[in-house]
C-alpha cells in the first residue's frame, strides 16, 4: 500500500514539475558577446534549471540564420541596423526588444607594437589592417564609417585584411598575421596581453547593442525571462566584468 501511495506521490510531482525542468533555449548572441553571455547563461541556468545553447557569430550571419529557419528564442545584436532589419523581417517581437549595452570600437595592434595612432595606418610600416566584412559585421561598419569620417577608407583599402566575425579580426592581431586591427574594446581586452589597445575610435554610430525574443521561440515565457536576466542588476554586472558600459 505505501508503495502504491509513494508511486501515486511522485507521479503528482512529475505531472506538476515546474515546466523550465528540462527545458531549453537557444540564445544567438553577437561573437563579442561570447564570454559575457556564457556567463550569465551559467548564471540563468543555475537560476532556473533550463538549459541555454549558446550561438556566437556576427549578427549579420545569425540574422541569416534565422531567416532560413534555424531555431532560435532570444537574438541579441551588436548593432541597431541587424536588429531593425530582423523586425522588419517579422524575425523577433518588437514589444520585448531592449538595448542592454554600449561598447567602443578600437585600434589595437600586436603588444609589441609602437604604431601612435589611426594617423598611422597609412605609413609604409603597416601592410596589413585586419577588420570585420563591413556589409556583414557590424565591427565592420563601424569601422568603415569611423575611416570614412576620417577621410581614409579608401586610401587604406589595399591593406585590408577582412574577418568574417570580430573574433576572427582578434585572432588576425593576436597570431601576428596583422599590424592593425579594429575590434570592440571587450574582445581586446579579451584578447589579453597579446593585444594593445591604441585608442578609442570615433566617427561612427555608438556602439549599442539590442536584444529581443524571437517570434518563433518555442517557449517565449522562458526567453522573455533570458531578457529580463541581462538587463537584471546581476546581468548587468556581468556585462560590466567584461567591458561593456550600460545603456544610459
């Protein structure tokens, strides 16, 4: 009798376990994010007990992604224009899309680098200038316009060397394989001591970046809450950890 009693117990509990146990959600994050968002994925998860797959690569690419139907809950951009493009595209629920942090483009070099600043690029001294693809990486774009406002896009673009994410433009700068590079200065700080930040660039649109639940999201419940955790006191601190500044 008890075992049939225990039995009954604990089918009960099973039927009315909280619905996150066991459950999962699929977050896209720009490849800066990486190292932030493991973070508050591990964070989120201890918290609530569902399971965060993480998906790092330039926004542009995740937007693709989703546009060919990849399963995603929550999409988080380095920049306005992919996420306005994925709104426009029915791609994620505008009412739940917020901007969570603000980052700096900078130049950085190899450490052992003397290059004085962006005035420099264009001296004999420096063959190779990494930077993300512009129409696909918003590191990129930002660049572009920071050049461009400066008047040397095109008189650099044989010393381009392109990366398809900011990451990748990071690796270039960290193996040697650049003099130059322009990066987020949370991926150069990242990069640790085989990168030196030169400066700050100017030039460009601020560096904010949005997030938002997707219109597909299996569990938008869930996803909504993955939102309300990065712009959480606890999220934000851990952005802060990593070099973001908040959102004023």
């Amino acid at each position: 009798m008890k075992k049939l009693v225990f039995a009954a117990l604990f089918l009960a509990f099973c039927l009315n376990a909280p619905s996150a146990m066991g459950a999962e959600l699929t977050v896209s994050a720009a490849a800066s994010l990486s190292e932030s968002f493991t973070q508050i994925s591990q964070e989120f998860t201890r918290e609530t007990g569902t399971k965060v797959n993480l998906n790092f690569a330039s926004s542009n690419n995740l937007l693709r992604q989703m546009e060919q139907g990849a399963p995603v809950d929550v999409f988080a951009s380095a920049d306005q224009e992919t996420m306005d493009s994925a709104a426009k595209k029915n791609l994620v629920d505008p009412a739940t899309r917020k901007d969570f942090a603000l980052n700096d483009l900078v130049l950085i070099t190899p450490a052992k680098s003397t290059l004085a600043g962006p005035e420099a690029l264009s001296g004999a001294e420096v063959k190779h200038i990494a930077i993300g693809q512009p129409e696909s990486v918003p590191a990129g774009r930002y660049a572009r316009e920071a050049l461009t406002s400066a008047g040397t896009w095109e008189a650099l673009q044989s010393k381009f060397v392109f990366g398809n994410n900011v990451r990748q433009v990071l690796s270039y700068i960290q193996r040697g394989e650049a003099d130059a590079g322009f990066v987020y200065r949370t991926d150069a700080l990242a990069g640790g001591k085989d990168v030196r930040i030169v400066t700050a660039m100017t030039g460009h649109k601020p560096v904010c970046y949005p997030i938002a639940v997707t219109k597909d999201s299996a569990d938008r419940q869930m996803a909504q809450k993955f939102v309300d955790f990065v712009l959480s006191p606890r999220g934000l601190e851990i952005l802060a950890h990593y070099g973001f500044s908040p959102v004023k």
